[in-house]
C-alpha cells in the first residue's frame, strides 16, 4: 500500500488542490457497476502496464517514508481480519496456507532478478534515474509498477477465500446452481474472488480503495491484475494451463521479426506479453511454494492437503481414494 501510495495521486491533485474522496468514490462506483458476473471472462492474455516515466520516477519517495492515514490502515486491518474469517476451516484451505502463500509472493517479488552488472547501492542519484530504466526493461515493468506487485500480494490474499474443501471439479457437482453461474470453469477461483472484490467495494473500505487505485485507470488495472492471477490459481483445468503454457512460449520462445521488433508499439506490446505471464506463473509458484521449501515444511503442507482430501472422500463429496493417485499427483507439480 505504500509503494502504490508513493506513485497514486491519492490525497492531492496535479494542481495541488485536495481531491475530495467523495468524489472519487463516486467516480469508482462507476467501474464497479461494469464489473464483469463471470470473472474467467474478463482475463486478458495481455495486460498494460504503465510505460517507464522519467518525471514519475524522479519524484518517487521510498516506500518507508511513505506514511498510510491511520484510517486507511485500519480499514486495511479491518480487510485482512474479514478475509481470514471468510476462510473456511480446512486443514489444507485454510488462511494459514493462505499467510504461507502471502510470504512466498513477497519473498519472490523482492528476488525478480536484476542485471549483474548493475550496482545499484553505490550509484549517484542521476546514475540511479537510468539504472530505474534499465530494470523497468528489465523486469518487464513490474519492478516500476508498485501497484502490480501490490496486485501479486492481494491475489496471494484473497484467492482461497471460502474454498469449499474439495477440488472443482466435485464441487460443480455440489454446487450445480454456482457452476451454471461461473460456466463450470474454475468454480472456486471466481467465487473467492467475487466474494473479495464485493468485500472490498464496501462503503466501509472506501479509504481503502482509493489507496490501492487512486482513480478510474487504476481501479479497472487492478481488477484486471487480480482477474488474471486468481484465474491463474487453477492448476486443475488442463485446458487454462494448455492456454498459459502457449503464451509463455508465445512471450519467451518465439522471437519477433526483426521488422516488428522496431515498431514502438509491438515492442511494448511485447513487454506487456511477458509481465503478465511472468506474474501469472509467479502467483503459482507461491501457490505451491511449500513445494520448493524444506523437506519438513513440504511434509507438513502435503499431509494436510491428504488429509483435507481423504476426509472430503470419507464424506462422500469425492469418489476417489487420494491415496490412490498422491504420488502421481505429487509428482505432476513438478512434471505439468
């Protein structure tokens, strides 16, 4: 919130003149009303993120010095303690893998690698100006763009919101109105985040809105962010991970023609492309972490997902014994 805090003109406008925040909420309904019923519809397999600005960059403060209205931080407390009680009590669902998940996207935004041959604590203040350019290339734009990296923490927050327990794929058998409503595509995912961005949309958690997005353009960026990362949470559909996989490839293993590689617009375009599905793969990465962690943390969180399952088989809600197919399924992480 900070870091989207240091860039968003929130509290004052261009002129100097305050923004009333009445009239920015008013102005937000607007993008609320537009909100799409069926997430899954709204993902873009590119997203725009804001081209490097000279000006914006020489005006950013660090992020510590930045300081949150007390308001704004409890509306944002008042938002994480609503979004834990939103939590179902699963072993493996649950808000503490949720909290897990959170640090892991944190831990691997701060690891975006750099250029080795950037020194960036020993640079003058000019030196630091073009090296800020340099990583926005670099990194696609994400290391520029506070209100992305936000977007990847809040995602991490919000996705498992009220998990029902058992994979989607019985779950639109249990629910079949709620399937019919989200087209029996990733179920789970667009009702956590329908139930989150319904929270967070409340009058109540205005302050905090306006924090996070500033205005209109920043409003509908950030609900297109987290549309595609929550989306991006659904390991399960071979068809979305089909659709993900060709678009890495599309991003990273073919390159563009010389000729389209020196049109301005192809090449941003280009930039774009590979932000989204770097943050995409990023928020599965973290969603799996446990994975990648020590040997005893990846025993601790795939015995509760066993038991999370065995327990939705002894109920009847699954027709299949997870000891059947665990080592398979284990082994799928890392293989698909």
């Amino acid at each position: 919130a900070r870091r989207s805090a240091s860039t968003a003109k929130l509290w004052s406008s261009e002129s100097g003149d305050t923004v009333h925040s009445d009239t920015l909420s008013q102005s937000l309904q607007l993008e609320e009303d537009r909100a799409c019923d069926v997430p899954l519809e709204e993902v873009k397999e590119i997203i725009t993120l804001p081209p490097y600005n000279n000006k914006i960059a020489r005006r950013q403060r660090d992020w510590e010095e930045i300081q949150i209205p007390s308001h704004v931080m409890d509306q944002l407390r008042c938002f994480v303690a609503t979004v834990a009680e939103l939590h179902q009590d699963h072993p493996f669902h649950n808000f503490s893998h949720t909290s897990h998940m959170v640090m892991a996207t944190v831990k691997h935004l701060k690891r975006i690698v750099v250029p080795t041959d950037l020194d960036i604590e020993n640079e003058d203040l000019f030196v630091k100006h073009k090296t800020a350019a340099v990583l926005h290339e670099h990194t696609y734009g994400i290391t520029s763009d506070p209100l992305t990296q936000f977007a990847c923490v809040f995602s991490s927050l919000i996705h498992h919101v009220s998990h029902p327990g058992i994979p989607n794929i019985n779950f639109v058998k249990e629910e079949p109105m709620l399937a019919e409503m989200y087209k029996n595509r990733s179920v789970a995912e667009q009702r956590s985040l329908t139930l989150s961005w319904d929270l967070l949309v409340k009058p109540e958690f205005a302050d905090l809105k306006l924090a996070i997005c500033g205005d209109n353009e920043g409003f509908a960026r950030f609900r297109q962010l987290l549309v595609n990362m929550v989306m991006a949470t659904d390991l399960g559909d071979k068809e979305l991970r089909k659709l993900r996989n060709r678009r890495w490839e599309d991003a990273f293993r073919n390159p563009e023609s010389p000729q389209e590689e020196s049109d301005p617009s192809t090449s941003a375009n280009d930039l774009n492309r590979k932000a989204t599905i770097v943050i995409e793969h990023l928020i599965q990465a973290a969603n799996v972490s446990h994975t990648m962690q020590h040997w005893e943390i990846y025993l601790e969180w795939s015995g509760k997902l066993f038991e999370e399952l065995y327990a939705a088989y002894r109920q009847g809600r699954t027709d299949r014994n997870p000891a059947d197919f665990w080592y398979e399924g284990e082994a799928g992480v890392f293989l698909d």
